[in-house]
C-alpha cells in the first residue's frame, strides 16, 4: 500500500515531534511553576524552579527518589488518595493547597496541582506547584491578629459596638451587655436608632451620628489623613432594668470596604464619678470644718466670760427681783449660744468624746417610746431593732443627738403626717461595698432612718450637711442639725448615705464600725450644786485675759488661791519657783508658744504628779482614753459653768 497522496514524509513527522517536545521542554524547564514528572511513585523529572523551591542544586538531586520523603505527614493520606485517582481513574486533580518538605527539612505552603501523562512510554503524573508560604504566613498573621483583636473585644470592661455602613450594629461585646443590660441576641443586626431609642430614652442622640462618621472616612479617602477621633461625650443612659448610668462615649469612624463604619467604646463612669463628688464634698467639709472650729473657738472665750460672770452675779443675794430674771436670761441665752457652738464643733468632727459601749438596740428602743409620745398623730413611727449583735464604741450622747436630729427632720418633712421607720442591721462590708466606707472595717451596723415626706430637690443634696445651710423658713431652722449628724458620724468613723426623692420621701443610711473586740469603758458621773474647795492652790494658765480674769474671781469665788499665767512658758517658770505651793494645774488648750498637751509634756519632774486640767473652746485631736494616756486628770469644754468646774476640782482633789 503506497503512502496517502501529500502525506508528510515521517522524517518531517518525527522532526516536528521533535521541535514540539523541545519547544514543550523549554518552556517547562523556563517556567515560573515548579514542575514535576513521578512515575511508580519516584521522581523521574522536576524542573529548575522546582529544584530551587524544594532547596535542591540540581535535578539529580530529586531524581529516583521516592515522591513521600517530600510529602508533609500531614497531608499524606489527602496525597495518597489523590494520587489513587490519577493513576486508577486517569482523573486529573484540581489545584489543592498542601505543604512539601524542603531537602533541609523546612516545610513550605503550595498550591499543587497534577494530572495523568505519559512520560517516556510510562503512565505518569506531571505535578504542577508553587510555593505560598507567605501568603499562608499572612494569613496566619491575620487570624492572629483576629483573635487577638477578638480576644480583647470579648474582654475589655469597656463596652465596643460597631455599626456598618446601612447603620446595622455588627459589634456587641460582654462589656456592652454589662453596661446597658441588653445582650447581643437583642442588640446584633437591629437598627442603631432602635437601641439607642431604648438607652437614651430622652432623645439626645446626635452623639452617635453615622452620617457624621460617615463623612469623616471619606474625608481620610481624599486626604490619606488619620480619621479624626470625636470628642468624649459623657452621658447618661437608661439600662435594661431602668437603672440610670453615667458613660462616656467616645465615636470614631473605620474605612470599610463598602464605605464605612462606625466605632463606639462606652466607659461606665458612674462609680467613679460618685466618688469624686464625694471627694469633693469631703473637702469642701473639711474646709469648712476647719474655718468652724476656729469661729467656734472665738466665740467660746467670749461666752466663757459671759456665763461664769452672769453666773457669779446671779449667786449674790443683793440683787434685786428683775434684774435676777434679766441675768438668767443672760445665762439662758448664753446656754443656747453654747449649744449651737457645740453643733459648729461637731460638725468639725473634732469634740471631746467620751466613748463608752454602745448598744443601739436599747438606746432606740429607748428614743423610740418618747417619739411615740411626742410626734404628731398624723406620723407613724416604726422601729424595727432585729436581733443581731448592735453594739457600738461611741459617744452615747452624741449617737443621741444624731437619731434626734433626724427623727425632728423627718417630722418636719412630714407636716400632714406620714410613715417614719427606723431599722438596724449588722452587715458585713462585702454587702454593702460603697464609696466612702473605710476598707479597713469588715463589719458594720447599719442603721437605717426614712420618711415619706416632702423629699430633698437633687440640686439641694449636696449641700445638705454644709453648716448654716438650711431649707426651712426664717426662723424655723439654724442649719446646724443634720451639720452635727455629718460631724458626729465621722468623728466615730462612720459613714452616711442620703436618697430622696422629691414628694416621695428621703432615706439615711448610716454606718457604726461594728464592736468585734473589748473597749475601754469610761466611767461618768455627774454631780448637782456648787462644790467649794479647801484653799487649795490653782496654777491658771489662759493667753486670753479677760476670760483668765473671769476664771480666776470664778475660782477664788469656790475658796481656791490662783496664780495665774499668760502662756505657757511663763507657767513653766512659775512652776519651777512655787511648785510646792501648787495643787492642780487648769490650763487652756490652744495657747501661743506653748499648747496644753505640750505644756503637760515639758512640766519640771516636780509637777508632773500634780493633776493637770485642760480647758478648751477649740476641737481636740485626741479621743479621752489618749488623753488618760497623756496624763491628763480631766477636761472642760468652753463656756465653762461654774457648777461644772466646781464638780469637777471637787472629784480630782483630794478631800
């Protein structure tokens, strides 16, 4: 049979064979791809590329070598099966992402894929790869960078919710769930104006403007600028329970891929913010605290001289009927001045006390029978004592006094009647773990004083424990009574809370460090009438001189001798030349030169044995048990009474 009529001559045939393998193998061995040729599962062919990807110098370095030393075992039972389908099912395999083992032992990321050939007369496969370690590293990177940029989200104590471009919340974290009250099943995919609708229930939403934000990013895209942060915005916001919370807010607007989105952190500032009001507050008290003390202390020389003349005067028996009356009410008034300086000076937090134990549940069952008695019909009073251990260190008559004070304010509040309770409780610290309670104590007892009455504006409460300051009618209040609960609480490290609301009543809460171990109890008893003395000698040391001449005709008027000194220094002199004469020692407290407790520190050896008296118009730092430690026989608040003093050189003398 002769050959087809302008068939090629099969010398033309193989020479085209052979140009379309060379020009095949050019671009293979020229190619960007590592290429590689494995039959009976050994490399029978692999290109340059594949050579330097795969670590190697040459090709003899891969040739004849089994294709498993270069396959991860990771992915050796993936590349088993996918070989399976080559060489069983003539299947070409589509482009998969796998790791090879490098003739170092590194392994890298590729993108493989192989097909069916046939190589040299043999059934083989051609594998196609190349390396993407770098994008695999990104990635990785990436969703490392996602976690961690999760993980602080899922964290942060602050609250993070973002908002995409349509105005949709795509960002709920725990920390926005803590502050509002709403978890993400309420919050993700609603609309931002729903939410806000439900935490600003006032309307005042310009705070979280996507529009704005918005505007903002395609300013960055125009400028190549940073996106500009807003201000922080302090609100108040309404959580799911109705609770009112303080936040700031901060919003910043994310370049996205469709436009924008909105970022906005919320940071709960309620607590703090509590606290530094009542820091604030606390300052602002001791200031005035301080500027009272010093007033009272003025005021105190000046009655001091008023009360023991007026009182020395009202003893003669020369006098006659009327201007006996007009002097009693000399010393009346002068009492009630002296009760209102002891106001100031409690609310100092600096009076004498004389703590002793306490126990509150008596002392208000006590009070409790007597308003019963005395409040309007109209009120209904309620104690409810409990049973628990209410024992306090304290002052009985100035715990007294506070109970007092606000029992008469709520009465006040409660002009046609209302319901007025009272109740105490020992709480551990943990239950109650305000602003404003010393850390330090773990236990407390609780008492509680409300009324349904008027109620106190919002605007009013801060300045309600400020002395002088009073909302009551001219005439009808000094301003000094819940001055001197303030004083009185602190000064037995206490603490006080106030809630009111306007038409609805006000509550007190106010908090006694709790007894936990044995104190000092201190003895007081009190004597009626004028003592005389037995010509005993009074060493007088007073910088003030009309109050030391009024002291000293007052003690000469109860048969003492008195010398007298202007200070401190002079009284040591004198004690140095006549202190055989000398059987007590009375002196003021704040003085020039020398105070009272210094004067009794430097006394010569041959006075420290004699008793030492303190008199005082001014707060003392020290508590009476410190004073006992001090060497200090006794005390007495100016204005001095002369019956008073009397009683007490009579109880520290000897007979």
């Amino acid at each position: 049979m002769s050959e087809p009529e302008h068939a090629p001559p099969i010398q033309q045939l193989e020479a085209a064979l052979q140009e379309s393998e060379t020009r095949y193998r050019n671009l293979v061995e020229a190619s960007p791809l590592g290429i590689a040729v494995h039959a009976d599962e050994k490399v029978v062919y692999i290109n340059p590329e594949a050579v330097r990807l795969m670590g190697g110098q040459t090709a003899n370095d891969f040739l004849g070598r089994s294709i498993w030393s270069f396959v991860h075992p990771d992915y050796l039972a993936g590349v088993q099966e996918r070989i399976g389908q080559l060489y069983t099912m003539r299947q070409d395999v589509g482009m998969a992402e796998e790791k090879f083992i490098r003739l170092d032992g590194r392994a890298i990321d590729v993108a493989v894929a192989a097909t069916s050939v046939n190589y040299m007369g043999v059934r083989a496969s051609q594998v196609v790869f190349r390396d993407i370690s770098k994008r695999k590293e990104a990635e990785r990177q990436l969703q490392h960078s996602e976690k961690r940029f999760r993980s602080i989200i899922e964290q942060s104590v602050d609250g993070i919710m973002l908002t995409n471009a349509a105005g949709e919340i795509v960002e709920w974290n725990p920390g926005m769930e803590h502050i509002t009250g709403y978890g993400r099943d309420i919050a993700l995919g609603k609309p931002l104006w729903e939410i806000t609708n439900r935490l600003l229930p006032d309307g005042d939403h310009h705070w979280l403007d996507i529009q704005s934000l918005q505007s903002q990013v395609l300013a960055f895209a125009e400028t190549g600028e940073a996106v500009p942060f807003n201000e922080i915005d302090e609100r108040t916001i309404q959580t799911s329970q109705s609770e009112r919370r303080i936040v700031q807010v901060m919003n910043f607007a994310i370049p996205a891929e469709d436009g924008a989105m909105c970022g906005s952190i919320f940071r709960d500032v309620t607590e703090k913010i509590a606290q530094d009001r009542q820091m604030q507050q606390q300052e602002r008290m001791a200031a005035v605290g301080q500027l009272a003390a010093g007033i009272a202390h003025d005021f105190n020389n000046i009655l001091a001289v008023i009360m023991l003349y007026a009182d020395m005067v009202l003893r003669s028996n020369q006098l006659p009927s009327h201007t006996v009356t007009a002097i009693k009410t000399i010393i009346q008034q002068s009492n009630r001045a002296a009760e209102l300086i002891q106001q100031v000076l409690d609310f100092s937090r600096r009076t004498v006390l004389e703590k002793q134990l306490v126990d509150l549940r008596p002392l208000l069952q006590n009070l409790a029978e007597m308003w019963q008695r005395t409040l309007p019909s109209p009120i209904h009073f309620q104690l409810n004592a409990g049973q628990d251990d209410v024992t306090i260190y304290a002052d009985p008559t100035r715990i007294q006094q506070i109970f007092m004070n606000l029992v008469v304010n709520a009465r006040d509040a409660m002009p046609h009647g209302g319901q007025l309770s009272l109740s105490l409780d020992r709480i551990q610290a943990y239950q109650h773990p305000a602003p404003g309670l010393n850390p330090q104590i773990k236990e407390w007892i609780k008492v509680t004083v409300a009324d349904t009455g008027c109620g106190i504006p919002s605007d009013v409460i801060p300045r309600l424990f400020e002395p002088f300051f009073t909302t009551k009618e001219p005439g009808k209040g000094t301003g000094l009574g819940l001055a001197q609960v303030y004083g009185i609480v602190k000064q037995h490290d206490g603490h006080i809370e106030l809630t009111s609301e306007t038409n609805k009543g006000t509550v007190f809460v106010l908090f006694f460090p709790a007894l936990t171990q044995p104190a000092l109890l201190v003895e007081t008893g009190e004597r009626d009438g004028l003592h005389l003395g037995h010509n005993q000698t009074i060493l007088l040391i007073e910088d003030d001189p009309f109050v030391r001449e009024a002291l000293t005709n007052s003690l000469m008027a109860l048969r003492y001798k008195v010398i007298s000194a202007p200070d401190g220094r002079e009284a040591l002199l004198i004690g140095q030349q006549r202190h055989r004469q000398i059987d007590l020692i009375l002196s003021d407290m704040v003085m020039p030169h020398l105070s009272g407790l210094h004067l009794r520190r430097q006394l010569p050896e041959e006075l420290k044995s004699k008793p030492f008296v303190l008199l005082t118009g001014h707060p003392l730092d020290e508590d009476e048990t410190k004073l006992q430690e001090l060497g200090i026989a006794g005390w007495l608040m100016k204005p001095v009474a002369l019956e008073k003093l009397s009683q007490l050189l009579f109880q520290i003398l000897p007979k």
